[in-house]
C-alpha cells in the first residue's frame, strides 16, 4: 500500500501492483482522481517522501498548475507558484 497525501492535507490509501512492467496504483487511484476532479489530459506529477508516501502536483493540458475540485466544488489551489503565465 502506497499513501498519497492530497492537496487538502488528506492521506489517501492506494494499492499498489507490481509486473514485469514496472510498479502501478491499482485500488483507490481512480475514486482519488474522480474526488479530486482529475480528468485524462492532466498530468499527475508524483514526488516520492520515502517510505511509499507520494506528494502530487497537478497540471492541465495547458500545462498551468491545475486548482483541484471535490466532489463537492472546494476548490483547492496549490500553494508553490509556477513560472508560466497562467
């Protein structure tokens, strides 16, 4: 198991697998990118902490820092400032 920490603070708890291809998220990818609003195009940039723990950043397809959304439209901006002009 693999913990991602979300833009709202939140440890989010995913599967992980493993083949001859290399290492996936597996159980609870998909419900954390439908919480947080992440469609296909985005780009999802993981940084590992250590210990399975994952940092993410998130970037539309027009390669801006992407203000996340819930379910429940709480926007959620994240913090470090990107040097396009978005």
């Amino acid at each position: 198991m693999a913990s991602i920490l979300s833009p709202l603070g939140k440890f989010w708890r995913i599967e992980l697998e493993k083949d001859e291809l290399g290492m996936f998220f597996k159980g609870g990818w998909l419900q954390f990118l439908s919480f947080h609003g992440i469609s296909p195009g985005d780009v999802v940039l993981l940084r590992h902490e250590g210990n399975l723990v994952f940092k993410i950043k998130v970037f539309g397809i027009n390669g801006c820092k992407k203000d996340l959304k819930t379910k429940d439209d709480i926007t959620i901006q994240q913090s470090e400032p990107s040097n396009l002009s978005c």
